[in-house]
C-alpha cells in the first residue's frame, strides 16, 4: 500500500513539474547577455547571434540568432526554445525589459520551452509643456 501512495504521489508531483510558469525580464541574445551589454548590443548579434558573425557567413543566408532572457529576480539568463513560437512575434521584444515568456523550464540545459510570448505595453504618449 505504502508503494502504491509513493506512486501516486510521485506522479502528482511530476505532472506539477511540467505546469508553465511565467519569467520576466530582458529579452537579448545569449552573446549580450554574457557581456552584460543590454543596451550596447550590436545589431548584428539579434540578426546572427554574435559580435562579427557577419564575416562568418555569406549574404541573404538566413540564420536562426539564438535568443536569451535575462531575469532580473534571480539573476540569471535563460536560453529560449522558441520552436513552437513565430519569430514575427518575437521581434516586438527584442533588446526590451518587461518581456514576459511563459513556458517549462529544462534545469539541465538551462532553457525556457516557450509555449507563449507578451511582449511589454509601448511606451504611453506624453505631451511636452515647455520652450520650444
């Protein structure tokens, strides 16, 4: 009977294990992330995934740039499987804070399984009340 409970209670807590969770933080490329360069990334690194990536590959090759996740909370990067995500979405929060990624996080390969991606509100319209 013991076994049994174990059982049960061990697939209880796997099947919790797989549940989507919500990470927050700054949408970058692994490349920048690792340089602590947010704001300072060159734009090649978003189109091939690192600094002089141009000069490795030939004109209107496509490459997939690998895309990272710096969350702010604990501190760390996280790799992005984007797979089941279209990168038409993704753009709108590239080089962005606020970018919040749902999806199952892999411990062992440090990656975030995305399944959903929201991208942060633009910024509001001001009106600027001063000498012109």
């Amino acid at each position: 009977m013991k076994k049994v409970a174990m059982l049960c209670a061990a697939l209880v807590f796997s099947a919790f294990a797989n549940e989507p969770e919500e990470f927050e933080g700054f949408m970058t490329t692994p490349s920048c992330a690792a340089q602590g360069a947010f704001a300072d990334c060159y734009l090649e690194t978003y189109a091939c995934g690192s600094d002089g990536c141009f000069k490795k590959i030939n004109p209107g090759e496509s490459t997939n740039a690998p895309v990272a996740l710096f969350v702010h909370a604990t501190g760390k990067t996280y790799t992005i499987d984007t797979s089941k995500l279209k990168a038409s979405e993704l753009k709108e929060g590239m080089n962005k804070n606020g970018v919040v990624i749902v999806g199952v996080l892999d411990e062992a390969s440090n990656t975030i399984k995305a399944t959903e991606f929201k991208a942060p509100p633009p910024p509001k319209k001001s009106f600027f009340k001063g000498c012109l």
